[in-house]
C-alpha cells in the first residue's frame, strides 16, 4: 500500500517535471533583430554610430536556479542587446550596470563576464541551461580578465601582488647550467595548468572563448573561428561586443542564417559578488534573434 | 538539495554526501604525534621545493604548521567554519550534530567559510603565540596555564571529498588505488568551489594558471611504495604514512590501522565536518581536553590517557620508534622484548629499530686519550 503510494507520487513527479521542462524547452521569453546593415560587422567598434541607429532591447536576467549551488542573488537583473550583421559576419553589442570593474585575478577575485549561447542545431531544440546530451549548444564566453590581459599583457602574480617578495624561482637562478637554459616549453612542465595543456593557463589573442557544452559541468574549449570582441568598462557600465562570422566549417558551431530566427540565451557574471560558474545572472529562458 | 547517504565510521553513522561515492581499494592517511612536533617547517619546505615552487604557487603550502589555538593558514579557517556550523553535538561516539553537507542551506551543496585574499597572506600568524597572557609566577608551574601546540596539516584525502563533490565540472576525482584525491589539471576552470568548499582549506588557487591545485598526497612516491615528502623529511618523527581501513576491516599487525582503530590514539581532524578524513592526530597531552575534543571529537580524552601510559606498553612504544626511521610505506610491524619491526606490503621486513636505545656508559677519565669526557644521555 505505502509502495503503491510512493510510485504514485513518484510518477506524478516524473510526469510534472517531464510536462515543465517540454515547456521550458517551448518557451521563448524576448524576440530580437538582428539588422541587416552595410557596415563591416567583422570590424565595427564599441562606439561606433551604426550603434545609435539599432534598437536596443532590455532584457531581463535571473538568479541561476536549475543546478547546484544556485545563488540566492545575482549582482545583474537587466541588460541591453543590440545586433546588426552585413550578410557575412554578426555583432551582439551588449551592455549592463556594473558599478565595480572586475579585471584581475587574485586568490580570491573572480572576473566580471558575459556569454551569448546558441544551440548547435535548432531542431529538437537543446535544453536552454548549457545544452544537454547529443544536443549541443555554442558558447561566446567574455572575461574581463582578457579584456585587461589584452591591454595590459598577461596578468601574473607580480600583476595581481605587486609588493609581494619572492627569493628565487627554478631555472631563474643567476647561474648558469642549472636548468637556466632551458626552452620556455620544457620550463612549462613545472607549471602544472600549462603541461596539462588547459587553455586558461595561457594568453590569447582573443578576449573571448569559444566552447561547446553538452549540459552543466561538459563545457569544453574550441579553437577559435574568426570570433572577436572588445569590451569597456565606463560610468558604471559594460559594454561588449561580439563578432562572428555568420557561418564556419565547424559542424559543432551555430549557424547564423538570413530569414531565420536563432534562439540565445545570455549569463553575466559580476566578480565583485564573487561569481562564477553556476552562480551567475541568466536569461529565464531562450530568447530569439530574427536574422534579416 | 537532495543529498545521498553514505556510511562515515568516524560519526558512527551515515551521513549526507552528494554523491553515492564507493570506497577505494586502500585508503592513503597520515598520523602526526602533535607530542613530538618543533614547527620546524621542514615538512613544508620539502612539500615547497618538491611540489610548489612556481610562479602562482608562492603563496601554496600543500602543507602547513600552524600554532593552536590562534595561529592558522589561511587565518581563522577553523574557527571560521566552526563559527558557522554553530554548536553541535555527540552521543557519546556517534555524532549526532550536523555535518557541513547537512547543514547546507537548500540552495547549496555544503556550509562554506570562504577564505580572503589576506587570510592566505601570512601563513604562519601568531606562529609560537600561546592561549593566554603570560602572569607572574606561570613560568614556574607545571603543567603550564598557558598552553599552545603545533598543527601540521596536508590535505586530508577524505573518503568524502567536500572539494569533489562541490566541483561543477567533475574536475576532481579519488584514486581507486589508493584514495588520492587530485584536481585534473586539464579540465579545472578555476570556478573555485573547490576552495570555497574545503573547510580544510587545501585546495587553492594559482593566480598565474588561473586554476586551482591541491597537495597530491605525492602520488608518485606512493606508487613506489614510499612515503610522502612531507613525512619522510619530518625532522621531529612526528608522522607515519599509510593505509588505513574502515574499523571492521582493521588489521592488528598494520601500524595505521593499529593506533587508529585498535588503540583509538590517532583520531581525525574535525571529524564533525563530515568529510571521513584521513589525517589523524595523537593529541597532544598538555592541551585542554575540551579544546582537543572540539577538534578530534570525543575520543580525545582517552587518547591523552593511553599516550600517557606508553612507557608500560611494549607496542606502543616500540611502534612509536617506528615513527620516522623509513622511507618505505609499512604494511605490516611487530614488537618484541627488544626491536620493533616494519613489514612491506610483501611481507619482507623493511626496517628494524630497538625499542630502546642501548646506553653506553663510559669513564669520566680515558687514561689512553688523556681526555674527560662527560655523560649525555
Ligand atoms: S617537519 Fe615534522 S617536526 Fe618539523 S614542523 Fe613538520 S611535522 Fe613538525
Ligand atoms: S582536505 Fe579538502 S582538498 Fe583535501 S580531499 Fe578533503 S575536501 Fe578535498
Ligand atoms: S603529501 Fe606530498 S604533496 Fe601533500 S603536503 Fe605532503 S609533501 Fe606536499
């Protein structure tokens, strides 16, 4: 009898659950254009004019509730996007409130960011939270951190803890043959981020990251396709920008195609908050962009 | 959020872990005898120009010694996370309190004390500091008023790791072979949760790769039979390195096993924390027992009693020689009337020491030298 009664509440999870993710998958919260311009999208700046001449739409953002841990809060509710493309390329201008700018890394410093998400394959539309199994979805990840790095170079530890005293490091001594005249590669097997070969530990050229993600915690680097951003932190605000080419080779990368409507779904990180990875602001569901 | 059950003997009970995690096939654990540690350091300089002597790792001490009660590293960790987990309780040997994956609010998957930029900065404060000020007449009453012991720590290995089972990624895993735990350098995204979660505080940070590192329990020494940097180089022979089993597969005749579950004199570091941890501390026996209970759980009173003792106990003393005389992991030991024996995994005996070192007496004058000469013992 108790058995029975379990199974009974248990199938009615399953179906209610089952019934509410359907819909969540269904559901498209905001509608977008992205405007067919003759202006170089593959090129155009920050603050550029084309930008006063695109509408922009406010969309809102929510704490991350679908896995653990799921913050109580998020330091972002709102943000604005404007898109354009040229036939070729397309460019997501986004911005938002932050009042502090978070560029550096520090023990425990996180950095601000943003990431546009598409699926790989509009049809079955993927889970709209990071994609789910054989359902892939594209990512467009931006970090302050390489936004500053960019500027700057590399940040380091000397960068983070400038008054910070070290006596020596291994192969630095000022004598020779002691591992001194080694090449950089063969130095980098004692740092244990580079000889595992993971794409954080070293300095790109781009300030965004491209990744596929199969579902929550499969996230995985790619190499980038003519993917490009810029990023500026004024008055209380960020503003990012996003270009890509409409179409690549890559199987594993959405496709932008004129006529269409594309689903996207955004997250903002704000690293005073200590945000990062799961504990971020995202959109509530898929948004679509109408490509013209 | 919904948590899994699993069996931790050292609360006597199940309790909550996110994932429904197995044991491994052998379990890697330290014993330190707080009696004997000089806070030297030399555990943690030999873990440092082994393991961590790079750029982003200047700050990293896989392993610690820190001044109880007020030093730390980082500061206030424990005190932090006591603070938060609030006042608990034990039933005698079962805990009946909250562990820190128990106490999680619902929208978490452990209590977290997070750790700042400047609780890692000094990592030996207050090294030397004693629990209280120092008043007219103390220095000459034993025991003393004012007490202090030194703790070593390294990661603790544990059969339930906070680090690993806080990871959004799955970037952290524990070694069948031997219970290691280890951050796959490769798939870490420097999220941190591993940081903020460790009540233990051994997961950190390389600001340099952007990911997160944490003592390696010097897997490849083990895999050679052989113990870890930290306790091979312990200048005060304070620490054992081995295996230990769950209570009902104890063996007599494996030292680790021996002080931890046939003599319960080697107890683990927090054990309310949840975690089934695998540092274990002889208590030291000048501390107050309420302080070493709040640290190594109910046990920590008899432990203090059975140490107190070890002159009359044959094994004990003869296994506490074996404290620090070999590199080679034991498996196995004996006492007898004069030597105590160490065993590898194959039965061969690795290591051989008196219980008692033999004395030599010799004449205040040598006529053939024409020298005096004092006695030393
Ligand atoms: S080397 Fe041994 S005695 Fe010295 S501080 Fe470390 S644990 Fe203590
Ligand atoms: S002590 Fe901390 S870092 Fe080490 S295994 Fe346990 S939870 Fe992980
Ligand atoms: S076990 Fe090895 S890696 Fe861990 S603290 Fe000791 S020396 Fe360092």
């Amino acid at each position: 009898m108790v058995l029975k009664k379990i199974i009974c509440v248990w199938m009615f999870l399953f179906l209610a659950t089952g019934v509410a993710s359907a819909e969540g998958k269904k559901k498209i919260f905001a509608e977008f254009v992205s405007y067919h311009k003759s202006v170089d999208a593959a090129k155009v700046g920050l603050n550029d004019d084309i930008w006063k001449s695109i509408p922009s739409s406010r969309l809102p953002l929510q704490r991350q509730f679908l896995v653990f841990p799921k913050p109580m809060d998020v330091g972002v509710k709102e943000m604005s996007v404007q898109s354009f493309n040229d036939g070729k390329y397309i460019t997501f201008r986004l911005s938002w409130k932050d009042s502090t700018q978070n560029t550096g890394p520090k023990l425990m410093d996180f950095s601000d960011g943003a990431a546009l998400q598409f699926p790989v394959n509009k049809k079955p539309l993927p889970e709209y939270f990071m994609g789910e199994e054989k359902r892939p979805v594209h990512i467009l990840h931006w970090k302050a951190w390489r936004s500053r790095d960019k500027q700057e170079g590399f940040q380091t530890v000397k960068s983070a803890y400038p008054n910070m005293t070290v006596d020596m490091y291994n192969f630095d001594y000022k004598v020779k043959g002691v591992g001194t005249e080694k090449t950089q590669a063969e130095k980098d097997i004692f740092t244990p981020g580079k000889a595992a070969g993971n794409p954080l530990s070293f300095d790109h050229k781009e300030i965004i990251e491209e990744l596929n993600s199969e579902g929550a915690g499969t996230l995985k680097s790619k190499n980038i396709e003519n993917t490009s951003g810029d990023a500026e932190w004024k008055d209380g605000q960020w503003t990012v920008i996003f270009r890509r080419p409409l179409t690549v080779s890559d199987p594993l990368s959405a496709r932008f195609v004129a006529g269409e409507k594309m689903p996207v779904a955004f997250s903002v990180w704000e690293g005073e908050r200590r945000e990062s990875a799961g504990r971020k602001a995202v959109s509530p569901a898929w948004a679509e962009v109408k490509v013209e | 959020m919904q948590m899994r059950k699993v069996y931790n003997w050292q609360l006597g009970r199940k309790a909550a872990y996110v994932y429904p995690l197995g044991r491994p096939k052998k379990q890697w654990a330290i014993i330190f005898d707080l009696n004997k540690c000089i806070s030297c350091q030399t555990c943690s300089l030999a873990c440092k120009t082994t393991w961590t002597s790079g750029r982003g790792q200047e700050y990293m001490f896989w392993n610690n010694v820190a001044t109880k009660p007020y030093g730390g590293y980082p500061q206030g960790w424990d005190m932090g996370m006591l603070s938060k987990l609030g006042l608990q309780e034990w039933d005698g040997n079962k805990y009946i309190g909250k562990t820190l994956f128990e106490a999680a609010a619902k929208n978490e998957k452990i209590l977290q004390h997070v750790a700042d930029d400047k609780d890692w900065s000094h990592p030996n404060l207050g090294e030397d500091e004693v629990a209280a000020a120092i008043e007219r007449g103390d220095w000459i009453r034993i025991p003393h008023r004012a007490w202090m012991f030194y703790l070593p720590r390294t990661c603790g290995h544990c059969t339930y790791p906070a680090c690993l089972g806080a990871c959004p990624r799955k970037a952290i895993y524990k070694r069948e072979e031997d219970g290691i735990v280890l951050i796959d350098q490769s798939r870490c995204r420097g999220y941190r949760e591993c940081v903020r979660s460790c009540p233990y505080k051994k997961s950190m940070f390389n600001v340099e790769t952007r990911i997160s590192e944490k003592c390696i329990g010097c897997y490849p020494k083990i895999e050679q039979g052989e113990m870890t940097q930290c306790t091979t180089n312990c200048i005060g022979k304070i620490r054992l390195n081995g295996f230990v089993s769950t209570p009902d597969n104890a063996r007599k005749d494996n030292p680790i096993d021996y002080l931890i579950h046939e003599r319960k004199l080697a107890l683990s570091l927090y054990p309310q924390f949840g975690l089934e941890t695998n540092i274990y501390y002889i208590p030291p026996v000048h501390a107050p027992v309420a302080y070493l209970e709040q640290m190594f759980g109910p046990g920590a009173g008899a432990a203090v009693q059975t140490y107190r003792s070890i002159r009359d106990d044959q094994t004990l003393k003869g296994l506490m020689v074996l404290f620090g005389s070999m590199e080679k992991v034991l498996h196995g030991f004996k006492v007898d009337n004069s030597f105590a024996y160490g065993y590898d995994e194959k039965g061969n005996e690795v290591v051989k020491v008196p219980v008692t070192e033999p004395m030599y007496i010799r004449d205040f004058y040598d006529k053939k030298l024409n020298v005096y000469r004092h006695n030393t013992p």
